[in-house]
C-alpha cells in the first residue's frame, strides 16, 4: 500500500494496468464518494466502503465492504483521524492500491480539534458515559478511543478536526486532487476528470453563494450541536457553536454530561440544538426539555440524500437550510 499524492499514481501505471482500462475505485464515506463519483462522471462508478448512516468513527465492515477495497486500484479516504479502524483493513485488503488521504491534500484548511468544557474532546474526567446507547460495543469502544487517540496525536503534538468536507473550499481542493491521481492512473480520461473537477467547483460556488445568503441574517445566533462535526462549516460561514452534547467523536455522554449542556443551553441564550440521524435523539429532547429552544437535524454524511452528481453541493446547502430555518425560529 502507499500513502501518496497524485505523483504516486504513476507507480499504478507502472505496474502493467492498460492505459484505456478505467481503474476501480473505493471511497471511504458518502461526501467523498461524491466528489470521486463527479470527476468519474461519464467514465466510472466509485464504490463507496462505509454506509451513510453509520458513524465513521467506528465501524465493522461487512464482507461486501471488505471486497470493495480488495478489488481497488485506488482508495480515497478522509484518513486515520476520522476512521483510525479503516488503516488496517485498507493495508490489509488493498495492499496494491493507491491510497490517498484527502485531510491533508490540496493545501486546504486544516482545523485543531476544539477542546474545553463545551466541547471537551480530550476530556476523560466525565467517566460516567451512557451505556444505554446501543450503537458501541464496550470493547470496541475502548478499541477505537485508543486508535482514535493515536491517529489524532500523530501530526507534532497537533489533534486535527477531520470532519474537512464541511468546508466546501475543501470539497473543491479536493476535486483537483482527485482529478490528478484518476489522470495520472487512466491518461486517456484524463481531460474528462478534469473537466468535471471544474464543473464540479462551479456547482459548488453555487452552493456557497447559497449558504452565504441564507446564513447572513442568523450571525451570532448560539446554538448547541449533538457532536462537534461542523467547525469547518462554522469557520467558512461566519457562525460558531456555543458546545456540543457529545464529549467526542467515539464517546456517549453520560448523565453529567447532558446536565452541563442543559445548564450550557439556558445560560447562554442557545436558540437551536441540532441533532444528527445516526444518534440518539432522546438525549437532544432531555437537553432542551423544559424550555423554548428549538431542534433540528444536520446530518453531516448526507444519509437521506440521493446519490446523484449534486449530492455535495445539496449536502452543504441542506445544513445551511436547516441551520438558517432553526437559528431564525422556525422550528
């Protein structure tokens, strides 16, 4: 396996594939399989390893998941910080393909995890974590906080966001990265997945420009959300959450946890607490019960959206919709 940029992809060519031959190609989770699946527009078809409504930060894969990267000749994925469980399977699985992490890649923004007690990232005094959640396993659990812990400390000391999608600047840096390693392993299509980089960057400025407008009159409006996804898309647009319910990524909160939220919410003016569909709902409900706050689902994976050619564009435009109805009052 190599971990490269889009220079490495020559090792590809240089390893026998036919020129004409379009290569297989395995993306981690849905955001990137459709910005892969827009620069393949017209050539191919990625295959997509992870289920849109399953949390990347822990998972089992299934068979079927495990063939999609054995018979890959290319392998995009965020990387190590948002699914450290996945580098073993793709350096087992794929040990002949090319794999590119796209946190890292095109020179796009790169985030610190927030940390502190609203968002607590790093914060293990709170042992009182709910185990009435039925997504995590005890074991894997552990498993993945310690993997979780290792992949976030390996870049000098610094504890990368990798939720980078939500920048739609990064979807774009990320289009030419696809594009050149797709060129440099299938030279023949080469112009076609450039071309559809470029429309595909178009299409999202449109959806900026989208969000730009629906977000400006709700600047500085607090809200709260289930777990800390979206900095990258709070960077971009100009907003900021005041704390997120869960203590991180892999972790459940626990009765304390929920307690210092709810307190969090009322005391500092929170209008809108945003759930997620892959997480338990009720904790969201106790959260803002007794009060006047509003709730709405942000879903930073795009599970209910169609995976055709606009799925990132729509994804970003989708969280700005449902971002600007709940913080202006209308749920």
């Amino acid at each position: 396996m190599r971990f490269t940029n889009w220079i490495g992809v020559a090792l590809f060519c240089a390893a026998g594939t036919a020129a004409a031959e379009v290569p297989n190609v395995a993306a981690d989770i849905a955001p990137v399989r459709a910005l892969v699946a827009r620069v393949m527009d017209g050539v191919g078809t990625p295959d997509q390893v992870l289920p849109a409504n399953a949390s990347p930060h822990g998972y089992s894969m299934r068979p079927s998941e495990a063939a999609i990267l054995e018979k890959a000749d290319l392998v995009f994925w965020v990387g190590p910080e948002l699914a450290p469980w996945m580098g073993k399977a793709v350096s087992e699985l794929a040990s002949d393909a090319v794999v590119i992490s796209l946190l890292h890649q095109g020179g796009g923004l790169e985030l610190q995890l927030r940390t502190g007690e609203a968002f607590a990232e790093h914060d293990h005094g709170d042992d009182d974590h709910g185990h009435d959640e039925d997504h995590h396993d005890d074991d894997r659990h552990d498993e993945h906080q310690d993997d979780h812990h290792d992949a976030d400390h390996s870049h000098e000391g610094e504890v990368i966001d990798p939720h980078a999608w939500l920048d739609p600047e990064n979807g774009k840096a990320w289009l030419d990265v696809i594009a050149e390693n797709l060129a440099g392993a299938d030279p023949e299509n080469a112009s076609a997945y450039r071309a559809n980089a470029r429309a595909g960057q178009e299409e999202i400025d449109a959806a900026i420009a989208d969000v730009e407008a629906l977000l400006a009159p709700v600047r500085g409006v607090p809200f709260v959300v289930f777990h800390d996804a979206y900095q990258y898309f709070e960077t971009r647009f100009g907003i900021s959450a005041k704390g997120s319910i869960a203590l991180g990524d892999a972790a459940d909160p626990g009765p304390r946890r929920v307690a210092a939220i709810r307190d969090l919410v009322r005391g500092a003016g929170v209008t809108c607490v945003f759930s997620e569909p892959q997480f338990n709902p009720k904790l969201v409900r106790t959260v803002t019960e007794g009060s006047d706050v509003g709730t709405a689902v942000i879903d930073p994976m795009g599970a209910g959206l169609a995976e055709n050619m606009g799925f990132y564009p729509d994804l970003i435009r989708n969280i700005g919709i449902a971002m600007s109805g709940c913080l202006g009052g209308e749920s």
